[in-house]
C-alpha cells in the first residue's frame, strides 16, 4: 500500500486549502480512510473519516464544519478540503488506511 499526501502550503487565517492524496496497492472502493495530523512537537490528532462501505464521514470537533473528506473512487483519491483555517490547524497532515501512513503534506496558516 502506497499513500502520498499532497496541497499543503502557507496560507492566511481565513483561507482554504485542499490536500489530495493518491493511493495505491489497495482496493480504493472499499477502503475507510481516514486524515490525521501531527503539530510541531505534538502527537497525532485524527482529523476525519470516511467509511466506503456505509458512506458516512465523521470529523474531530475542532475541524466540524470547516473541513471535508471525499473520495474519488474512480482516480484512487482522497480529498481534505479545508476552509476558514486557524493557525491552530498548522500540522503535517497524514493520510491513512489501516495501518498504513504514507508521507504528509506541510500547512501553515499564519498572517
């Protein structure tokens, strides 16, 4: 299993970005993934969800109604799109499948 995060950046308090990640070596259709992030000297934190087979997405309360998870089973992609960001959601973010973690992506949100 092959997991490439990618879409991080800098960007202002306020703004938005979407992180992508390809995978593959798996069966992208029925596959839960999941985006977890990890801040400067901190532990991971699970950000969301998303649950293939019942179609559903959850998320960690300090990301509810900002961020959203997707998936597009037809590019072997996973999305995070990410609005109304806060210097508090500046981490490495993670995709991840089980127990597989590929490499992450940098966000920063600063003025």
């Amino acid at each position: 299993v092959q997991l490439q995060a990618c879409g991080g950046g800098l960007v202002q308090p306020g703004g938005s970005l979407r992180l992508s990640c390809a995978a593959s070596g798996l069966t992208f259709s029925e596959s839960s993934m999941n985006w977890v992030r990890q801040a400067p000297g901190k532990e991971f934190d699970w950000v969301s969800t998303i649950y293939s087979r019942i179609n559903r997405t959850t998320y960690a309360d300090s990301v509810k109604g900002r961020f959203t998870i997707s998936k597009d089973n037809a590019k072997n992609t996973l999305y995070l799109q990410m609005n109304n960001l806060k210097p508090e959601d500046t981490a490495v973010y993670y995709c991840t499948m089980g127990v597989f973690r590929g490499q992450g992506t940098q966000v920063t949100v600063s003025s």
